[in-house]
C-alpha cells in the first residue's frame, strides 16, 4: 500500500470528520516535530533510512517499507478495527458492552495510565539519541531507527487519546510529554528505568530485550481495557513492539555468536584473552543481564497493589491475554505471596488475587524470558562450553514492593548489606567493566561490515540482503 505524503496526519480514526480533534493535533505536531529534532537521534536527520511506515491495519496491508528521511516520517493514528460485538472481558463490569467514552468515574484513572503508558515512548528516544554515532553495522544502525520512529508513532497514540477522550486536561497532558525528558534533574520522566542512561550497543539490546518485553505486557493488559479506544491502540501497538523486542534478543544472541566464536578460536574461556580479542565476555554479559531484568521487573510495580486491584475490578486494565484464564472476576482467589519477615527470613501469605495482578502478569514475564535464556544457553552449550545464564532472583536489587531495601544475592539468598556491597562488583557492570564495553563502540558504515564484538544476522530486513545500505549517511 501506498503512502500518502499529502497527508499531515494519517490515520483510520476518521480525523477529517472532527476539525476541532484535527486542528488541535495540527497545533500539537509542530512541537512533537520541535522535540524530534532536538532529542531524537543525533546527527542522522537527513540520512536516507529505509524504514517501515503503518499505513493501515489491514493485515496484508499495515506498513510499507522504504527509505526516508526520519523527520518525514509519516507518523501516524492507527487503532485495530472495532469490534462492535465486544464485550469487557473481566472484573466488576464483566459481560457488559464496552465503552467508546471514558466513564466519568474512571476519567482521571485512565487519563493516569494513557500518560504513564505515553511518557515510556518519547523517553527511551531520548536515552538512545547518541547511540547512532556508535553503531556496529547499518543493519543495526536501521534497527535503532526503526525502534525510534515507532516509539515516535506510539506517542502519537497515546497522544490522540489523550486529546479525543480527555479534554483541555488531556492537551495539558499531551503538551507536558514534550516537557519532560530522560535523566532531566528537574523534569525527569515518570518511571525510572526511563531516566536510566544508554550510551552503549549492549545496554541497548538489553533495554530492547528486558525493558520493551515489559511494554510488551503493560499494553497486553491494557489491550483488555473496557475503555475501547484504548484496547484498539495497544492491540495495533503490539505489532510494531514485536520488533523492538527481535532487535533486543537476536541482538544479545548475536554478541553471544560472536563471543562464541573468540572463544572457540583462542581455545579458552578466560574472559581478559577474550576482552583482549575484541568480544565481550559472558561473564560481562551476565552482569548487563542482571542490571537490566532487576531494573525491569520493577516496572510492573509492588507485588501486592490496591491500584492494580481497582483497575481490575473496574475493566480498566486485565490480564495479558484474559481469554486464557477459566475465570474472569477474580473474587475469591489468592496468591501465595512471599516477602521478608524483618528478622533476615522470608515469610509467606496469602492475598486476594486482585492485589496480585501486578505479580501474576510479572511470573508471566519472567517465564518468557526464561525461554531465550535457554535458548542462548542451548548455544553455549552446543558450542561447548560449561557458561549459562541465570536470570537473577526476583529478589535481587529491587526498589520497588515487598523486597525494596531488602539485600538479596542473585540466587535470592537474603544477605547483610556489607556482604551486597562485597559482592556487588562480582554481580553487576563496574565502571571498569563500562570503559570496556564503551571502548568497543567505534561505529562501522561499511554495508555488510560488523563491528568485531557482534556476530552479522541471519539474515536481511523485508527479504534485503544483510549488505543492503540500510542508511545512506548525508
């Protein structure tokens, strides 16, 4: 499908039919476009970059790929078609028809969730605009964009609900999503994963691995939204974020590749021969893990949550994929909790499963990236070699719920502060371990060359060979 230039806003909310909708995103765009400029990626605005664009939710038919300079990007408003059969999956208001209109009695909640859910997109635009300069190939330099421009486009989202659905409180809101900004002392952004700092290609595939699966489960549950708008943004959300995470575990899979193939070659695991060859270590590697999943199982929230039991209870946010349980009010179900006890045990309770949302959609999320754990694992072991990877216990280095302020090993053994602090340098990147990774960060423009930490890809992007110029640099 074709593009349309022409058009200042695309969309298939039927924008024309509301010129006072349309006029107030026309007055929105110039400053989303002001922002792009001044904290988007740096140094690549009239780089030729082939990219995929939504022009509908059609299945045949939802992107277009070619190359663009990134502030003609044609971002746009795209919602999953509507289904005017459906019905509010779960909670108090189960089996009624949904809502096309934010009830007066949960505006200010959503409202809440929409900007908790659209302050995550321009931020992690702002933590990777210097990664550019750094890139390992332009494979993975069209990568970072591709991320960037949809991030961009989920803004956009977010932006038009905000807008269509909350009045003058919704344009303050959409205004101030421009105003804050990632590691900004005064006006940072709301979740602090999003004012975390990435300046190299590892903490990148990281961030796309751990931090986007989590936003991958945050819009599944609100997928479920009885507030219908809403569902049919994330639903279409879902389709672009499934190529922010593929960039984060074929990255980590590749540097894993790569590491591999040092290994094999030198005839040893010692990870200073390794470093010395240009690779990362798994040790290394092992420590990014550990710093990137505690960082992002925080985001999910306290395990035990009176908000997440009221979103439940109100069919604002569901379960990801609440087809799938055998019940859908939750009344009279528990969850077995465990927490410290404050004498340097562990205690166990039961709580009502409303509380435990948060917790039950975080087991969810912990067993999906199990699985490319072993996967990777299922790698290292083929190739010979007795490493694996561990995610770390949920216990370990938490600052939000039951175990913030706790001390936990990797393994979730509860230990003394003194001994965290003796052992942390063993669990997490130093900044000795930073100065090698970032030493290894010299950017390579050659189609089909790859910086010597990473392995190439398996194959192209849209059925392009790898050596395809992704970018062609101004």
């Amino acid at each position: 499908m074709a593009i349309d230039y022409q058009e200042r806003i695309p969309n298939n909310v039927d924008l024309s039919s509301d010129r006072s909708l349309q006029r107030a995103l026309e007055h929105w765009q110039p400053k989303f476009l002001e922002w792009w400029q001044g904290m988007g990626p740096t140094d690549f605005q009239s780089a030729d970059v082939y990219l995929r664009t939504a022009v509908s939710v059609d299945r045949k038919g939802w992107a277009s790929f070619g190359n663009v300079r990134m502030p003609d990007y044609r971002w746009g408003i795209f919602l999953a078609e509507r289904d005017q059969d459906r019905l509010i999956g779960f909670g108090d208001e189960y089996g009624k028809p949904v809502w096309q209109q934010a009830p007066g009695e949960h505006r200010s909640t959503l409202r809440r969730l929409i900007v908790t859910q659209g302050d995550t997109e321009p931020a992690s635009v702002e933590q990777q605009r210097l990664l550019g300069l750094t890139a390992p190939s332009l494979y993975d330099l069209r990568g970072l964009f591709q991320v960037n421009v949809e991030e961009g486009r989920h803004l956009w989202a977010m932006v038009y609900l905000l807008h269509a659905y909350f009045g003058r409180d919704g344009r303050e809101e959409a205004e101030e999503l421009l105003t804050r900004h990632s590691g900004d002392s005064d006006r940072p952004r709301i979740l602090g994963t999003f004012n975390e700092p990435i300046s190299d290609w590892l903490s990148f595939f990281m961030f796309t691995f751990f931090t986007d699966r989590d936003g991958k489960y945050q819009l599944m549950s609100l997928a479920e939204s009885g507030f219908d708008p809403l569902a049919r943004t994330c639903q279409f959300m879902l389709t672009e974020e499934a190529h922010h995470m593929f960039v984060g575990h074929t990255g980590l899979a590749r540097v894993t590749r790569r590491t591999l193939e040092v290994m094999d070659a030198l005839g040893t695991d010692d990870p200073e021969a390794i470093r010395r060859a240009g690779a990362i270590d798994l040790p290394t590697i092992q420590k990014y893990i550990n710093y990137w999943f505690s960082s992002a199982v925080d985001l999910f929230g306290s395990e035990s949550s009176s908000n997440a039991a009221l979103y439940f209870a109100a069919g604002l946010k569901g379960r990801p994929n609440e087809a799938r349980f055998d019940e859908h009010l939750a009344l009279d179900r528990t969850h077995g909790l465990e927490a410290p006890d404050g004498r340097g045990g562990v205690t166990r309770q039961d709580i009502p499963l409303r509380n435990a949302m948060n917790e039950a959609t975080r087991g969810a999320y912990v067993q999906e990236c199990q699985m490319f754990m072993d996967r990777w694992n299922d790698m290292i072991q083929q190739a010979g070699h007795g490493f694996r990877y561990r995610l770390p216990s949920l216990r370990f280095r938490r600052s939000i719920g039951v175990w913030a302020g706790a001390f936990a090993d990797p393994e979730g053994r509860l230990i003394t502060a003194e001994a965290f602090e003796a052992a942390r340098d063993a669990w997490l990147p130093t900044q000795a371990d930073r100065a090698f990774v970032h030493s290894l960060m010299q950017p390579v423009t050659e189609p089909g060359k790859m910086a010597a930490w990473i392995a190439p890809p398996e194959r192209g992007i849209n059925n392009l060979p790898v050596d395809h110029q992704y970018v062609r640099l101004a």
